[in-house]
C-alpha cells in the first residue's frame, strides 16, 4: 500500500459559517497524519470567493483508488458538516503527493 495526498477542490456555493468550517475540519482530522504535517500541509484551505481545497492522506494501491477514496470521504465529511451535495460541489481529486515504503517492498520481494 502506498500513503497518497490528495487534493479535492471545490465550491461553497452559499458560503459557509465558521462553525460548519470547524466541524468539517474536525471531520476530516483524522487524515491529517504526520506525512502532511510535516509537509505542512492545511487540511482546508478557503478561498475569498467560497472555493476551496480538502488534502487527505489515503493508503490505496494506486492513484485511481486513492483519488475515488478521497472523494468520498470528503463527500461524507460535508454531508456529516450539514451541507448538501448540491451545496459544495466537488471538482476532480488529484495526487498532490506520494509516501511510498520502497525498503518494506525489497524486504517483501525477496531481495
């Protein structure tokens, strides 16, 4: 398995408070893991005109897995947040970042 970054853009349509903002980030902490911080990454980032970028970490065997995984957590996270599908539509995920264990894949191959 490979730890993957992934970004998941999207648009609040109708804003969002702060306290919805909060619970979202609250949500979503538990994929914020020592990769991304040490990266530095920000979990949530928001833009002035109500786009904004989700980062997650996801173990997955290849991108096209990690990148459906990410989507749909992030699409249960709004839901959880109390904000429609329709709300904060979602734009393509994409691999902003890769941690893969080379040495555990040796020891596992035989070499």
């Amino acid at each position: 398995m490979t730890t993957f970054v992934i970004t998941v853009p999207g648009t609040f349509v109708n804003g969002i408070s702060d306290t919805s903002r909060a619970s979202l980030k609250e949500t979503l902490a538990k994929r914020h893991t020592d990769l991304s911080r040490s990266e530095g990454l920000d979990l949530l980032t928001l833009n002035d005109d109500g786009t904004f970028s989700i980062r997650l970490e996801v173990e997955a065997t290849d991108r096209y897995e990690a990148e459906l995984e990410a989507a749909g957590l992030v699409s249960t996270a709004l839901r959880e947040t109390g904000l429609a599908e329709q709300d904060a539509p979602l734009g393509s995920p994409v691999v902003t970042g890769i941690d893969s264990d080379l040495d555990s894949w040796r020891t596992s191959s035989g070499d």
